[in-house]
C-alpha cells in the first residue's frame, strides 16, 4: 500500500491519534458500551443508544464503507446512497489523496486485505478533518465509517 513517496510519519501519527480517540469515546462517552446505533443522512447526525435508554449524538461524515463480501473499501464520495453534504470530508482525503499523489485516498473503489486497513483508512480520514473520533457501525456486510464531531448528551 505504501510506496517512497508517502510521509509514514504522517499515516503513523494519524493510527495514534485515532487510538487516542478511540480510548476517550470508550472512557467518556461510553462507545464501547452501546446498544445500538442510528446515522440521519438529511441531518448528518449519528445516534448512539444505550441499555440505560440514554443517548449520545454527534455530527457525522461518512467517510467510506468497507465491505466484508468481496474486500473492497469505498470512499464516500463515490458512493450515489451516501447524501452529498455528508460525504464532504471525504472529498478532504481525495483531496489530499490527489495533491500527494497517494493512489488508496483517491481512488473511488479499493481493495483491501481486511477491515483492519479499512480502519487504518478511516483514521487517515479522521486526522486529515480534525474528528473527534471515528464510529464504525455495522449493516449486514458492510461496515460504514463515520467521523465524529460535536459529541453531546441527547
């Protein structure tokens, strides 16, 4: 996946940074703990219920989906089911993908060897727009990562 021309510094500190992250929506927000989840397209708002009937929200750009059938990631500019507005951040990667001449951030469709480099996408996407966090909920096969801002109590 990488070649010489990639900052490994950079995709480094973007795996720690989502670590970090991860850790304070487990620690703080409960995200480890959740009982199901919900994302409004229209308003770009993701949901996260817990057994306690309790919520959390947060806004939300989807970032790209990974799919378990066949491997393959795609990023969310791409994809006509994901509404425009929320898939602006994602055009941030493509973005950068294309000025740094990184083939994996700019190409629409990719195949991965597993959804743990999904992930490791995902915490490209998360550094490149700031998020507070990167939430991966599961549909069926198909795993959909979404950036996390403005997190509050519902």
């Amino acid at each position: 996946m990488f070649d010489n021309k990639i900052d490994k510094n950079f995709f480094d500190d973007a795996i720690t940074e989502h670590n970090r992250n991860n850790e304070i929506l487990n620690k703080d927000w409960g995200f480890d703990n959740y009982q199901e989840w919900g994302f409004d397209q229209e308003g770009g708002t993701l949901f996260i219920k817990f057994k306690d009937e309790s919520v959390v929200e947060a806004n939300g750009q989807i970032y790209g989906s990974f799919s378990n059938n066949d491997n393959t990631w795609e990023w969310a500019w791409n994809n006509s089911d994901i509404e425009e507005h929320i898939a602006n951040d994602s055009l941030r990667v493509k973005e950068y993908g294309e000025r740094e001449n990184i083939d994996f951030l700019a190409e629409a469709i990719i195949e991965l060897p597993d959804q743990n480099t999904a992930t490791y996408l995902g915490s490209i996407a998360e550094k490149l727009n700031n998020a507070q966090g990167l939430f991966v909920g599961q549909v069926e096969e198909i795993y959909i990562f979404i950036g996390l801002k403005g997190l509050r109590r519902g």
